[in-house]
C-alpha cells in the first residue's frame, strides 16, 4: 500500500486531532482485543472500566471502578450506579442517548419526540431516522446558543429528550444546559448533553455544563477529539446503569451474557489510547493545552477582525470567520483544510492540539497574499 495518510500541517477543520505519542502506542498493542467480548478480551474490558471511571471524573459522575461497563449481568444487578461505553464515536453516543430516551417514553401516547437545538449535531438527524422518533429543531439565538423560550414551546407529553449542546460543532457554543434541565424536567424528559467536542477543554472554563451542575441524564464525550487518543474512542456516560439498561440485549454466544454497545465486536484500540491519553494528560496536560489553544483561537480572531473580517469570538477554541468563497476556494486549493458553518457559511477555525501559533501565523500569510492578488 503506497497511500500516506492527511499530515495535521495544514488542518483547520478537523475535530480530531494527532493522538498522543502514548495513546498511539496504547492503540497499537490493543489494536487486535475487542472489548466487545468481555469475557474473552479481558484487559481490554478492564481498560474500558478504566476509561468509564476517568470520564466519570471528568464530567462530574461519581463512578466506582469496579461497577464501570454495564455490559454484564453484575453491574446490571447492582443498578443505580453511574456508567457508560467507550463509543465509535459522537455520533454512536447521540444515537445510543436518543434510544435511551425513546426506550424510557414507551409508554408516551403520540410518537416520541427529541427537542435538539439547531446547532446540533447532525448525528441526530441519523439517529432520529434510525429510531423513528420525531426531531424538534429549535432555534438558537443571536450568540449561537439555543433559545430557550422556543424550548419550552417546544416540549410536550411526548418529548422523550432535550438535547443540550456543550461545545457546538460550528462555533463552539455551550447551551444553558442547568435551565434545559429544567425543562425536561418539566415534561419528565430526559437531559442529553453533546460534550462530545468541548468536553475535554471545558473542566477548565466557568460553564455549567456536566453531571454535577444539572439534572443530566446522559452524555457523548469524546476521547478522540479534544481528548488526544486515537479514533475510534468516544463516550456515552449515563446517570445510571438502569438507564444503560435500556439498551441492553442478551448474547447468547459470547462469554458474557448481555450487551449494551451499539456496535459488536469493536476496537480495543481506541479503548486502551483513551486510557492512555487521559492518564497522560487528566487534568494538568489538558489544561494547558486548552489554555494554549485558547489564545491561539483569540489571537486568531484578533487577526482576522483587524483585516476587517467579520468574526464570531471564540468561547472554546473555535472561531468562525466570514471569508468571500473566492478567497476560501484559493486558501483550499493552497493545501489548507478548511470548511464552512452550514447557515451563512462562515469558515471555521478549529484550534485543536496539532494547531500551533506558527501554522496560524503561515495560513495568515497565504490569506494575506491571495488576498491582495
Ligand atoms: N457531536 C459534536 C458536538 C460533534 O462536533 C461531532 C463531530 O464533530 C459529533 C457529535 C459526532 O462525532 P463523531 O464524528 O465522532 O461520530
């Protein structure tokens, strides 16, 4: 095979980043396990209680090692206790949450509805068409984040679940997520929380946005994106195995005896390099990354706004700029990964690890001189 893979030189696009030198190596060596046989691949569902119990950490879920993977008749039969899967990603954590949801309003009269904001992301989409529920899309307002007034308007007997976004795929934006709860509190819904992005900067900001500053139900969260291990490693988080529950079909033929994950058989690797990558870099390493790429987000933004582009400020470390599609066309065609925001098509700037000051500062200069030609 002579196919190279895309060098991170040039991407400003991308949610996922260059993983860890530790988490690579981790998914290297478990690149051949599959926690999805516990019972076979033993070190690999270890390591995946591991992961579960350091996300836990960081979303604010308090979660006992030993009672992590709900995939087992032991977490099943203890019930109650926080828990989750490592995912292929955000997009099988959304769709596993909405199913969650919909399992739990079965006894609703209409069909169920999911109430998502429109800055959602369009695994939803996917996931209502999958699970036959019905996608309320509700508005945001002027600073991206979703309008709450058109939340409450928007819930009924039949809503099974409010979404809230916490990092928005297009401008980084985190939804009011304590009133949301309320909310669906109000209509006896579920709280999904989409941190599958932010989750892993936003510890590090005043947000409200995890288990411990409102009623969340269930939460993405994703290793390899902000996270720093490689693909496939996201993050579904529940409040409770019951929940987890919902999802749960027996397995006739493996050595355990009940299955919760999307997927069946699915990679260790991703398992082991989120373990890796967090007890590499939880809390101190992310911090300082999120710092850094914080600045490089505000100091972008000052560029651009000084040569006069229209900017929306960064409050994680994304930013969205207006640049003429000529000019996008060129910068494109000059090898820079770039794409736009799906309403009026703004560029996005998304300042993960693997973006420094000096690859902002080269971008800046082909701007500059496409620009004048
Ligand atoms: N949720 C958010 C907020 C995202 O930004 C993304 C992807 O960028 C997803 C979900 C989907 O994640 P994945 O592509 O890992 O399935």
């Amino acid at each position: 095979m002579r196919a190279e893979p895309q060098s991170f030189d040039r991407v400003l696009s991308s949610m996922c980043t260059e993983p860890h030198p530790a988490a690579r190596e981790a998914a290297e060596r478990f690149l051949a396990t599959n926690p999805g046989d516990p019972g076979t691949y033993q070190s690999a569902a270890a390591l995946e209680d591991r992961a579960v119990a350091m996300l836990g950490e960081i979303v604010g879920l308090e979660i006992d090692t030993a009672d992590a993977i709900g995939t087992g008749d032991d977490a099943r039969a203890r019930g109650g206790e926080p828990t989750g899967y490592v995912t292929s990603g955000g997009t099988e954590a959304n769709v596993q949450a909405v199913r969650i949801a919909r399992e739990r309003a079965a006894s609703a009269t209409g069909r169920p509805s999911v109430v998502v904001p429109e800055s959602a992301h369009f695994s939803f989409r996917k996931a209502a068409d999958l699970l036959q529920v019905d996608l309320e899309v509700v508005p945001t307002t002027a600073d991206h984040r979703v309008d709450l007034e058109a939340v409450r308007a928007a819930v009924d007997e039949d809503t099974a679940a409010v979404v809230g976004v916490a990092g928005s795929t297009e401008y980084g934006r985190v939804d009011p997520i304590p009133e949301l709860g309320e909310i669906a509190a109000s209509v006896d819904a579920l709280l999904h929380v989409d941190a599958a992005w932010g989750g892993f900067a936003l510890p590090f900001t005043d947000r409200e946005w995890h288990f411990g500053h409102a009623a969340v139900d269930t939460m993405a969260i994703d290793p390899h994106k902000m996270g720093q291990a490689a693909v496939p490693a996201g993050g579904l988080l529940v409040r409770s195995t019951d929940l987890l529950d919902e999802l749960a079909v027996d397995t006739p033929y493996l050595e355990s005896t009940s299955q919760a994950t999307l997927t069946g058989t699915r990679s260790g690797a991703g398992v082991a390099s989120a373990v890796a990558a967090m007890e590499e870099l939880w809390p101190d390493g992310y911090r300082d990354q999120y710092v850094r790429s914080q600045h490089n987000a505000e100091w972008l933004a000052d560029q651009l706004e000084v040569r006069g582009y229209e900017v929306v400020e960064p409050v994680l470390p994304l930013v969205a700029a207006s640049i003429p599609t000529p000019l996008f066309e060129s910068l494109r065609a000059e090898g820079w990964r770039l794409s736009r925001t799906g309403d009026d098509r703004r560029v996005r700037f998304v300042c993960m690890p693997h973006v420094t000051r000096e690859m902002l500062e080269s971008f800046l200069a082909d701007l500059d001189r496409l620009e004048s030609r």
